[in-house]
C-alpha cells in the first residue's frame, strides 16, 4: 500500500538513510474476523538520522488506516497493575480538570474518578466504542484523535500513558498538548523505553505503530522542546518510566542532553532476531497437531517474517477473548483459547511475548496444562 515518508529525524530534523527493510509486514497487529484479501501490507524500513544516530521508521501508515480497526492493546495482570500504580503515582497533583489522550478502554479513567480532587476527566480516542462503558458523569468521552481545539476548558492537566511513541512528530504534538496548559499546571505520562526493549529482543518495541526508539534521553529532550520541567519521575519497569512534568514557560528548549543517541540496540536486535527464529525453526520437531504460538500479536507477524512457517502451527494462543476465532492480520492462522492446551497430553508452546513472558508462561503451567513445553 501507499505508505507516507518520513523526511527528516523526529529528533533533531536531519536526514534518514535506510538501514534495514522487511518486505511486505501487515499494517494491522491484531486479530478480527476480516476478509484476507483485504489485508494492507507495506515495506517496513528502518532507518537512521546521520546526525543523531535516532532510528525510526521511513514508511508511515495514514493514521486512518492504521487504527481503522483499533489499536491491537493487551490484556493481563501486568497491564491492569500498571494503571493502578500510574494513578497512584500522579495522585498527588492531579486535580481539577484533566484530559487523557488514547484512553480508549477507560481503565486508568476509572482509577483516576475515584480522587475527589478531579472533577472531570475527558478521553480521547478513536475506538471509543469498542470498550467498556463509563462508571460516571466524570468521564467525557471524545470519539475521535486528540484535537487541541476541541478541548473546552482549559485543563488542569493532560495524562498520556503508552502513547507518545505512537505520534508521528512527538516534538510538535507534546508541545500542541503543553500549548493548552497554563503555567504551574501538569503533563503525566507513561511512555515505555523502546531502546531497552529492543536491546532485549522485544519484537512490540518498533513497529508501524511505535515508529522511533524513544529513549529517556529523546523522551527529556521532547519535554524540555514543549516547556515542560520534570519534577517528577519514577521507573515503573526497566521498560517503562512515569513521569511528573509541569509547565514551567520559562524552561530552556536547549537543555544539556547528548546531541547523539547510541543506536548500537538496533543492529544487534536484527541480527538475534535472524539468529533467533533459526534456532526456535531447528526446535520445532512435534507434529502441527501438537504445536502452537503464543500470540495474536505482533511477536508472531514477526516470527513469521524472519522465517517461521505458519503450517508448523496448530493454532495461535491468546488470552484476549475478543481475538479468540479470529485470525491474525496477515496471516491463515485462527486464534484459540490457551485452554484448548488442556486436553493434551504433551503441548509445544512457541512463547516470545517480550515482558509477558514469563506471566504467561507461569498462567498456562499453572492453570491449564503443567505438561506444557516452551521454546522461549
């Protein structure tokens, strides 16, 4: 399909060289019950700014076509604690009016209505419909992308978990969301730290819809751009950093951060994920009937695309109930329940689901099926 190109850095506006491409990588990373000749595909190619070294995607989705089917989100304990522990953290200073932008299944919304403190809280996003209903008359619902002028009141804060690696131009859009705060007022956001996931093979990292390395060092410097001070931070994960900023007009959009981004993370990830689906193909001895992987997900899209077969898989596994029947986008495989483990007597799991592993690995052992094996 037509894709959009990137023409400078996200970062510090430079020009991109190409460093990698996988050829023809589905748009879409999430499972629905479509017709397979009306699946989008377009070349993913990573690319490097010579100046700072900021790895990001060249070809861009319209934005459109890549959420006309939702974003394909993850369900779980780990999630689900991490909006709790989130609300937790900006607690403190959220009062009044707030603004949250790709909110769309309301979990951190019903967390944050609880603290009498807040009067409203309104949430954009674009699938709105396809979630839960809201608890209260606190939470506005906005149907549709974050659109400064459409905000009413001017709010006393704007919270955006999981989102600032999915804008396009990060250093202009955080600064169109600081541009409606008043100074003293706040911006919370959780963002996850793209290069540690990728220097650990995390296949969710970069991907159409994550489409530059966001490092803390780029994550302060797009701050810094929008007058953003940080007053606050805490590492939720390795993986993911919560932060306290307030507006504050008079902070300086030259901070003293490296001009030069380390992207060593990249070539090595393409290399493990070559060296990777190798080893995991060599494993893959069982009968189809016995064999499946975990995953309606971009961790099995990218598998399959470093070279695993779809016809040495059963089934793709997931916990999601609304993928479950459905078929991976871009692909012939059906999803199923991991509880269809249970009646066998010997089942070989394909598990690389980056920081779920391990959660997912212990649900399966202990609740369906403790003669389960893995090829992690």
């Amino acid at each position: 399909m037509k894709t959009v190109k990137r023409k400078e850095c996200v970062s510090c506006g430079a020009k991109l060289k190409a460093q990698h491409t996988i050829k023809q990588f589905p748009i879409y990373m999430g499972a629905g019950k479509y017709d397979p000749s009306t699946d989008k595909f377009a070349d993913m190619v990573f690319a490097k700014c010579v100046e700072c070294n900021c790895v990001q995607m060249k070809n861009l989705i319209p934005l459109d076509i890549l959420y006309e089917n939702g974003h394909a989100g993850s369900v779980g304990r780990k999630w689900l604690l991490h909006h709790k522990q989130f609300a937790e953290f900006i607690s403190r200073f959220a009062t009044g009016h707030l603004v949250e932008v790709g909110g769309a299944q309301l979990n951190l919304a019903k967390y944050l209505e609880k603290n009498e403190n807040i009067k409203t809280i309104t949430v954009y996003d674009t699938n709105l419909k396809c979630y839960g209903n809201k608890e209260t008359d606190k939470i506005k619902l906005r149907e549709q992308f974050f659109d400064k002028d459409t905000v009413g009141v001017i709010p006393d804060g704007i919270i955006h978990s999981h989102v600032i690696e999915h804008l396009y131009n990060p250093k202009s859009e955080i600064k169109d969301m600081s541009d409606l705060l008043e100074d003293g007022s706040y911006m919370f956001i959780s963002a996850p730290v793209v290069d540690k996931m990728m220097r650990d093979g995390f296949t969710n990292a970069m991907n159409f819809e994550h489409t530059y390395g966001l490092t803390k060092n780029l994550l302060y410097k797009i701050l810094s751009h929008a007058k953003l001070k940080i007053i606050d931070e805490q590492d939720y994960s390795e993986y993911c950093v919560f932060i306290v900023a307030q507006k504050d007009a008079q902070t300086s959009d030259t901070p003293e951060f490296d001009n030069v981004e380390d992207s060593s993370y990249f070539h090595d990830f393409i290399f493990d994920r070559q060296t990777e689906t190798g080893r995991i193909k060599g494993s893959l001895t069982e009968k189809r009937e016995n064999t499946f992987i975990f995953g309606a997900h971009i961790f099995t899209q990218f598998l399959l695309k470093f070279g695993l077969n779809e016809s040495s898989f059963s089934f793709i596994l997931d916990n999601d109930l609304d993928k479950q029947g459905c078929r991976l986008y871009g692909t012939n495989l059906v999803v199923k329940s991991p509880k269809i483990l249970k009646d066998i007597e010997s089942p070989l799991v394909v598990l690389k689901a980056a920081q779920y592993t391990e959660e997912i690995k212990a649900d399966i052992l202990e609740n369906i099926n403790p003669n389960t094996r893995f090829i992690l």
